[in-house]
C-alpha cells in the first residue's frame, strides 16, 4: 500500500519487469499544480518522484 498524507495516490501499474511500481500522487486539495508522478520498489524501498508539475504537462 501507498500512503502519503495529504495526497491522493492513483494509478499504481507493475513495470514490465515488476521490480517497480509508478503511480500518481496529487494534492487532497485540489491544486492543479501539484500532481507528482512517482515510482517505488516492489518492496517499498527507492521511492522516487520522476516528474512534478500541472497533469497537462506529462
């Protein structure tokens, strides 16, 4: 499970290889700036944030 307060996680999709799982994050208030697309380990471990910014810019 994927927990981070104050955000609303979706979009958890195994990579190819599935040692790692990406996802995305966004502000529980709505802030069209603050989505972040991430990428964690299979075990928890590594977190990432791969790209920040509006949802329009990915």
């Amino acid at each position: 499970m994927i927990a981070q307060p104050g955000k609303n996680v979706a979009f958890p999709r195994w990579s190819p290889d599935g040692r790692t799982l990406p996802y995305t994050s966004f502000s529980s208030s709505g802030s069209a700036s603050d989505f972040r697309l991430h990428t964690i380990g299979a075990d928890g471990t590594s977190p990432r944030v791969l790209r920040a910014g509006s949802e329009a810019d990915w």
